[in-house]
C-alpha cells in the first residue's frame, strides 16, 4: 500500500508516559545512549538528571490551553506547541540538527490526553509532524496499586501503542503475572515488554503508528491488532459476548508459570476494572461515511471522556478501499484514505478502549445510524 512520499518527511514523535517514578526519565536515558538515537530531540517537563550535549533537549512546562469546550480532556498545551514549532523552526534555519525523531517525556502525573491531542489537531504540528507511538511504563511492583488509585495511570495504560513493565527485577513472578494480565485486559493490543533500567532495543519501541517508514506503506493490520480484542459482530441482536482469546500478544515474559493465562484477559482480572473495557466491533455491511459522521459526533460529544482510544479501518458504502480512522476521547484524528484493503478481510472493524461504555451502546447506535441512512438512500433512488 505504497503512500506518497510527504506523510514520511513528518517527523516521527514518541510519547513517553507513565506514573510519577515508574522509570520514564531511567528509560529515556538508557534510550539516548542507543546506536540511531543521535538525531533524536526530547522534550521533557523537567530536565531531572538527562544531561547529553549531544542531544537537543528542551524543556516544556505545564502550560494547558482549554478549546472552546472548556473540557480538560480536550485541551491542547500551548508549551508543547511552541516548543516543537520552536525546534522545527531551528531545525529548518540550520540552528540545530537536522533531527528525524522527537520523543516527549510526560510528566507521572499527566492525563496523556491533551498531548496526543495536541499532536493529533495543531494544524502546523500536523503538517510536520506525526504521532508515531505512545509508550507506557508501568511500575512492575507499585503497578496494580497505581493503577486501583489513580485514574491517570489507567488512561496511561489505555492509550498506549507499547507497555514497558518497569523494575521487573523488583517484583516476583506472581505481582508480574498480575500485573501483566490485568494490562492486557485493559490494552489487549499493545505488546507488554518487562524492562530492568530502561534495557530496551529502541526498534521495539518506534514505528508503531500506522505508516510504516521502513516499507514506506501504512501498515494497518500491525496498527490495529483488531485480533487482539473480543469480537463483536454485525447482528445487533446477538450480544453474546465471543470471549474466544485466542489473543496474540507479544510478549517475552519469560518464567513458566502454568497457572497464567499467557493468550488472553482472564475475567477475574477484568472484575478489578470493571469501568475499563476493550473490545472491537464489527460490521460485515459497508458503511454510510454520513453515518459514522454522525455517529463520531455524538459520540465524542457526549461520551467523549468514555473513549478512552478508538482505532479502525471501515468498508465504506460507494468505496473501494478502505478508510483509517482514529480517536482518542473527544478527538478524531483526520482520517486516512489506504490505497488498498490489508488483506481479504473487508469487514469494517472498530478497537475500542472505554470507561463505562460498553459495546452494546456503540454496536447498535452506529448500526441503526447505518441503517436509517441506508433505508433514506435507499428511497431517495429512482424506482
Ligand atoms: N531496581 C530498579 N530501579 C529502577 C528501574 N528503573 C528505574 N528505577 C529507579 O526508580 C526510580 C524512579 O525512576 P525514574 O526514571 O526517575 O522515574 P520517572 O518515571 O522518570 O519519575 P518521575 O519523573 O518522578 O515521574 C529511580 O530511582 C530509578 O533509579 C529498574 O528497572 N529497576
């Protein structure tokens, strides 16, 4: 699925997230020494002990702009704006390095909402830029408790493209395995790597996003990972949820336990986090754009705080491939055309991570939207 050429000159930009001392600044110092790491700039909220002359780091404050909506979810932050545009514009000066790779460090505290926001709607950060992976860590032992206190450390685990299971060498294998399916339950799709100081080849971190620079192409299957979630199909009457976890999470926890489910969210762990649920709805029918439209407003301005990260690639009515689209609360990023289907599979296919809002809601709403719109074209063709 070649693409031209102009969505590659955009800078590749990671996010690093996590709770307050889960060892982000660790990581981002084991990244930096790494071989391909030197035309990497770094934005960071405080410059704590990163001190690499060789690197362009700067430093953001926590500066937050709300839109219209006054909504924090759906603010974008005026420092991280000015401080990319900044090195952008020094970069293009020939005042600094001419980087290919930013990666922003968030502080523990942060709802990594705003930041993706940001990036996903500035439009000048849009046209330079683009959002390549966001990155999670997750304290192997203090993990579980975090994430039963803090609603922040939730939204981090949700929206990430990549779990880093911090201070594995802090924890037994029991807290790890916990806290391992407890993560996948609540972000089947995003590979968990245990970590000890931040040791992590950066390949398994980059390139996450839906273009792929190495091939040049979008990537949508190794975007998705819609094989990840519970299926939900295309009859709005049958709401059996198919808890077949035949999960295909990578995963290089390595320490034998038979009494661990390594393929899938097991339900006990799923009845600690009851408001968090991910799954992926299905519609084996193409859909009316208008409709998804439609649906995507109400949605995100209703229940826009419920959507945690929403993924998908859609079977459009009149439409020969297929569109990509992606949200993250009350935000959609544009949507991208693919040139191609990815393989056979046409069905239009929808990931979601949500609080408090189950599939059901979703799955009929955009269904009856669908068919409503179906039925008025349908009337409006000549007989
Ligand atoms: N034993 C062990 N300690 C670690 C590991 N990773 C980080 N630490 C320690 O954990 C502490 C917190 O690590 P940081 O990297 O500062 O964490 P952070 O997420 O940047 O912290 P904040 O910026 O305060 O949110 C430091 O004392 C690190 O040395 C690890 O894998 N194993």
């Amino acid at each position: 699925m070649a693409i031209s050429d102009e969505q590659f000159e955009r800078i590749a930009t990671t996010v690093i997230t996590g709770f307050l001392g889960s060892g982000k600044t660790t990581l981002l110092n084991a990244l930096l020494t790494q071989d391909g790491m030197e035309n990497t700039a770094v934005l960071i909220n405080e410059f704590g002990d990163i001190g690499l002359d060789h690197l362009l780091v700067r430093e953001v404050s926590e500066d937050v702009v709300l839109l219209n909506s006054g909504c924090i979810c759906c603010s974008v932050r005026g420092d991280l704006i000015s401080g990319l545009r900044d090195l952008f514009v020094k970069r293009t000066r020939g005042e600094i390095p001419a980087f290919d790779r930013v990666i922003i460090e968030t502080t523990g505290l942060a709802d990594p909402a705003p930041i993706l926001h940001t990036l996903m709607t500035d439009p000048l950060l849009t046209t330079k830029f683009r959002l390549d992976s966001v990155v999670t860590t997750v304290d192997a032992l203090h993990g579980s408790g975090q994430l039963d206190q803090h609603p922040e450390s939730v939204k981090q685990a949700a929206v990430a493209d990549r779990i880093l299971m911090t201070k594995s060498d802090l924890a037994d294998d029991a807290t790890r395995d916990a806290l391992s399916a407890r993560l996948r339950a609540l972000n089947p799709a995003a590979p968990i790597y245990p970590v000890v100081n931040g040791d992590i080849a950066v390949s398994r971190l980059f390139n996450a996003g839906l273009y792929d620079p190495e091939t040049k192409s979008m990537d949508v299957q190794k975007w998705l990972r819609d094989e990840a979630y519970d299926q939900h199909g295309d009859d709005p009457h049958d709401h059996g949820h198919n808890h077949d976890h035949s999960h295909d999470h990578e995963h290089d926890h390595e320490h034998g336990h038979d009494d661990h489910d390594h393929h899938g969210h097991s339900h006990d762990v799923n009845r600690h986090d009851d408001h968090i649920q991910s799954f992926c709805i299905t519609f084996d029918e193409p859909l009316h754009w208008d409709a998804f439209v439609t649906w995507a407003e109400i949605f995100t301005q209703m229940r826009g705080e419920n959507l945690l990260r929403v993924k998908g690639i859609l079977n459009l009515v009149g439409e020969d491939a297929p569109v990509a689209i992606h949200a993250v609360q009350h935000i959609f990023h544009p949507p991208a055309s693919l040139s191609a289907w990815p393989s056979d599979d046409h069905r239009s296919r929808i990931v979601f991570i949500t609080k408090d809002l189950g599939p059901q809601v979703i799955r009929d709403s955009l269904y009856h939207l669908n068919a409503a719109i179906s039925e008025t074209a349908e009337q409006g063709q000549p007989s």
